[in-house]
C-alpha cells in the first residue's frame, strides 16, 4: 500500500522562481575573440566611413558563433551607433576591399563571410 502524498512538498518557492528574471537577458558579454588577422584589420581600417565599425562587429558576431558566416543585424551595430546606411556602405567597402563576401536578400539581414584571410 502507499503511503500518504503530501502535494504541498513538491510546489517550489515562488522566490525561486524570481532569481533568474532579475538577472535580465543572457548575453554573451563584451569581448572581442581573436586573433583577428593584423593585415586584414589595417587594410578594414583604410575603407572609408565606418567600415572599421562594420568589420569589428562582424568578428565579435563570428566570435560568437564560431562560423566565419554570420548574419549582420541592426541591434548587433548598436552597440557601436553604426546606422543602418552607414553600415550598407560600410559593408560595401568591405566587399570592394575584398575582406568579406556578402550575400543578400530583400528583406532579410546580409550573410556576412569573412575572406581575405591569407594561411
């Protein structure tokens, strides 16, 4: 025979339930994984505008990731006040510069590779 099933033990403290929603949204931290290739960031530093900018983000977001394929959002520019236009043209020198491959669609964010990357 069983015994007595006390239903109350197994609730969870209404606390608990709290600590992580205080905490915020999980990020993924401020930091910048490398090595990122010193001819390849001089020669995104020489572009125009806010290339440099675009192309900072693009290997924080590949760090992240762990692909050299990543796609460019407007929230991932924020932190660094790259506007929208700004980035477009940013992205563009990058891609005249030979650094990165884009692929685009109509709506969507741009799939950014990172080339250029000599062995």
């Amino acid at each position: 025979m069983l015994g007595k099933f006390e239903l109350n033990a197994l609730r969870l403290d209404p606390g608990s339930l709290n600590s992580r929603r205080s905490r915020g949204p999980k990020r993924h931290g401020s930091f910048l994984k490398g090595p990122i290739p010193w001819d390849w960031l001089k020669t995104a530093a020489t572009q125009p505008g806010k290339a440099l900018h675009v192309a900072i983000v693009i290997w924080r977001l590949a760090g992240f990731t762990g692909s050299n394929s990543v796609r460019l959002t407007r929230g991932a520019l924020d932190d660094l006040g790259v506007q929208r236009l700004s980035a477009y043209r940013g992205v563009q020198a990058l891609e005249r510069a030979g650094l990165v491959a884009v692929e685009r669609h109509r709506g969507r964010c741009p799939i950014i590779t990172i080339s250029g990357l000599s062995d």
